[in-house]
C-alpha cells in the first residue's frame, strides 16, 4: 500500500470523491489520516453531487470523521444542478430497463465530467469508486485514476 501513497504524494494536487470515496467506504479512515497527514499537498474533493447541496457534503462529511474537515480542501467541484439531475435520471432509467438506447448527451457529459473538472483544477490524480463514469474523461485529460478498493485495508 505504501507504493499507492507514495504514487499520490508525486502529485501535488489530488482529486477525491466524495460519495463512496471519502465518505461511506471502508478506506475513507485511511484516506481521511493521508490527507491530514499529508498538507503540502492540495487536496480537492470532484464530486457528481449538485451543486445545490454543497452544505450537506460538508455535515456529511463532519459526520463521519473528526480527521479533515473542510478547510483540509482547497476547492471542490460540483455538477451543476441540471446536468447532474438529467444524467442521474437517465441513469436510474437504464438500470430499471425503462432507456435502453445510445449514451444520451447528458450521460456522454457525466462520463467526461470529472476529467475535465481534474483538468481544470490542475489536479493529476483522481481516487474514485465509479471508474466506468470517470475512466473516459480521466483517460481524456490524462488523470491517472484510483480506485480506494486499492487503499482498503484487509485482514
């Protein structure tokens, strides 16, 4: 594991996300402890919740850990509300065998968004759970991608 760390410490920007990353798997304690430890780096949360509910990531957030806190962030990128709410219901369609056709534009730009986010953030890494939404816009913008199953600790 020692090697997946010093592989983020070569970036000086990280992107985290959030849901299932850093809040609600079983390495966020691991990847809550790096990132305290670890304040020379910038750390950035790239999330695909909207942009309308940044306050309730951050109580989230303070629910589930007294490691970070917001001010260990120094930006977070959030979906704007309509594309986030047009993909997830496209999204939620398809897994119900209601849509089954072509990516839809609304999916195709959920699947580049978190790429270009890490692009615009300068950020060269993204830890992320959802690699087949994110691996095409990272492979994009040339993101390397982990995933925080890699952080896990087993026993």
């Amino acid at each position: 594991m020692e090697a997946l760390f010093a592989a983020l410490r070569a970036h000086p920007i990280i992107a985290w996300d959030f849901d299932q990353t850093l809040f609600g798997h079983r390495a966020s304690p691991v990847l809550h402890e790096f990132i305290a430890a670890h304040p020379q780096l910038r750390h950035v949360i790239v999330t695909f919740r909207a942009k309308s509910s940044e306050e309730r990531l951050w109580s989230d957030l303070a629910s589930a850990t007294s490691v970070i806190a917001r001010d260990h962030f120094s930006a977070v990128a959030m979906m704007e509300d309509d594309l986030a709410q047009s993909a997830q219901r496209l999204r939620r369609n398809r897994r119900q065998g209601l849509y089954a056709g072509p990516f839809a534009p609304a999916e195709r730009a959920w699947r580049l968004w978190k790429g270009q986010a890490c692009r615009d953030l300068s950020a060269g890494v993204l830890v992320d759970d959802q690699h087949e939404d994110v691996a095409d816009g990272c492979a994009l913008h040339g993101i390397a991608l982990l995933h925080p199953d890699q952080f896990a600790v087993t026993e």
